[in-house]
C-alpha cells in the first residue's frame, strides 16, 4: 500500500514538473512575442506619431542639419520654422518651398509647402511631372491641414526621388519650370528627409 501511495506521488511530481515546464516556456514565449511589438503599443497621447518630434532625430537635426537652413522664430508662438538654404529666397521667382514647421510647446513638426512669385495666388495650383517626355504624374496643390501638405510634398518628393526630367506648373495658359536647378531639387528632398528624421520615421 506504502509503496502505491510512493508510485503515485512520484507520477504526480513528474506531473507537476511537466506543467510547469509547458506554463513556463509558453510565458517565455509570450514576453517575446509581446517584446517585438513594443514600439508599435498604442498611442494614447491624440497626437498623430507622423508629425511627433523624435528627441534623438531633433538632436542629429540641431547638431548637423541645422547649418543647412535659416530659421525664423515666433517665440510667442513657440514656433521655429526652417528653410532650407537652397531655395531661391527672392519672393518673386517661381517656386515652390518645403519649410518644416516646429511647434516646441507641442512637440511636433509639420511640412509646409509655399508657393512663390507667380504661383502665389494660384489654387488650385496644377503640377506636371514630365519624364523622357511623357507625362509621368499631375499633383494639384491646394491649401489644406497638415496631412494635405505631407501628401503632397511626398507625391513631389517622390517624383524628384524618380529622376523626372522637369516639373512644371500652370500659369494660366502657359506651363513654366518648378524646382528646375539641382540646388533647389537636393534642397527640396533634403527638407523632406530632415522632416522624416526629425519625426523619427527615418
């Protein structure tokens, strides 16, 4: 009798060190898994992670980028808005600009797109893309929020990432060269990249 209650209890030893085997592999399994999705938990701030300032992507921005552009300020604001130095700065030429906004006091950045000189007033503003003299994409630019203007300037970013052969906009009945020199090109997809890396999507 002795001896069954032995067998029994050493059946049910095994048993339990078994189970505790299985329970503990499996936890450990789960605190990986759990650990490979640890940056993408909820966001429960309300503020949308595109336009979230990254601290190490602002601090590689400040530090190596920052030469780059001029900056203006509006410390009532709390705003800094850069531009890249490779914009033609004469308000009446025919451009178009991509100025990262900064907003410190909600630490968030957004792209802005400004069109200048004749282009100023036109809305919407059509765009051509032109590659080995087709037609490679239309854009039309008009003002809109912050998710408006990152759609487009990444259509646009896309287009010059693509080595179009020129990029033109309408001006009533003719079609005059945007982003025509490569300074104002590379500072165009610079601008974006910086947005990216600051906003740590980059």
């Amino acid at each position: 009798m002795m001896k069954e209650n032995s067998a029994n209890k050493d059946q049910m030893g095994r048993e339990m060190v078994r189970l505790l085997k299985i329970f503990g592999l499996a936890s450990l399994g789960l605190v990986l898994l759990l650990s490979l999705f640890n940056e993408r938990r909820a966001n429960n701030t309300g503020e949308d992670p595109s336009f979230r300032l990254s601290d190490s992507g602002m601090l590689f921005f400040k530090n190596i980028r920052r030469i780059d552009y001029a900056v203006r300020s509006m410390p009532d604001a709390g705003i800094d808005i850069y531009t890249h130095k490779g914009f033609d700065r004469d308000s009446t030429q025919n451009t178009l600009i991509l100025e990262i906004i900064v907003h410190k006091n909600r630490n968030t950045a957004s792209p802005y797109l400004l069109s200048a000189g004749q282009l100023k007033r036109r809305e919407p503003l059509l765009l051509h893309a032109i590659k080995k003299d087709d037609l490679y994409g239309t854009l039309e630019i008009s003002t809109g929020d912050r998710y408006v203007h990152l759609e487009q300037a990444g259509i646009i970013f896309n287009w010059l990432s693509s080595e179009i052969d020129s990029l033109k906009a309408n001006v009533g009945e003719r079609w005059i060269p945007l982003l025509d020199s490569k300074r104002e090109r590379e500072a165009f997809v610079n601008s974006y990249n910086d947005f990216l890396k600051i906003t740590g999507q980059l």
